[in-house]
C-alpha cells in the first residue's frame, strides 16, 4: 500500500511538473558582434533588460509568456506554439524581432 501511494504522489507532482512547464517559451542565442555593431529588437511588448558586457558577443534570453484568458480568443496553449523569436545577424549588427 505505501508504495502505491508513492506511485500515485509521484505521478501527480511528475504531472504538475509539467503542466508548468509548458507555462513559457524560452530562446537562448549567443552572436559575435564588432565593438562598434548595433543591437536592434522589434517586439510589441515585454521587458527588456540591457547589460552592457564588455565584449564583442550578445547574448540574447528571451522568454515569451501567453496572455492570460488568452488574446482574442486564442488559447494560451495556441499562442505559445505560434510565438517565436527571429534572429538576424551579422558582424555590424543583431536584429531580434519576436512575432
């Protein structure tokens, strides 16, 4: 009996793991950039965090989370599998658009 109640307390907090795990969406990307290059970002809303690094390497973390109730009817299961980060870079800059 206790190990079917271990089982069963496992399962439910392996379950719970990942329904919260499914909460976001995150993108990590590392660019060499000259000292000189520029950092564009197009996104519609959000936070954003600049630190300024000392080197000649961005490093990008975005994490996209869904509206709540969902947006226009859209589940927020939906709104993650279409929500992305594009990448565009090259030695003079980094262009990051989220979509």
């Amino acid at each position: 009996m206790k190990s079917k109640l271990s089982l069963i307390v496992l399962f439910v907090f392996f379950g719970l793991s990942i329904v919260t795990a499914q909460d976001f969406k995150e993108f990590r990307k590392s660019f060499n950039i000259n000292k000189t290059g520029e950092v564009i970002l197009d996104t519609y809303k959000g936070k954003v965090t600049i630190e300024p690094s000392g080197s000649d390497v961005v490093e990008v973390y975005a994490r996209i989370e869904p509206d709540r109730g969902g947006f226009l009817s859209t589940s927020e299961k939906k709104q993650l599998e279409n929500a992305t980060v594009l990448f565009d870079a090259s030695s003079n800059s980094v262009k990051i658009k989220s979509e």
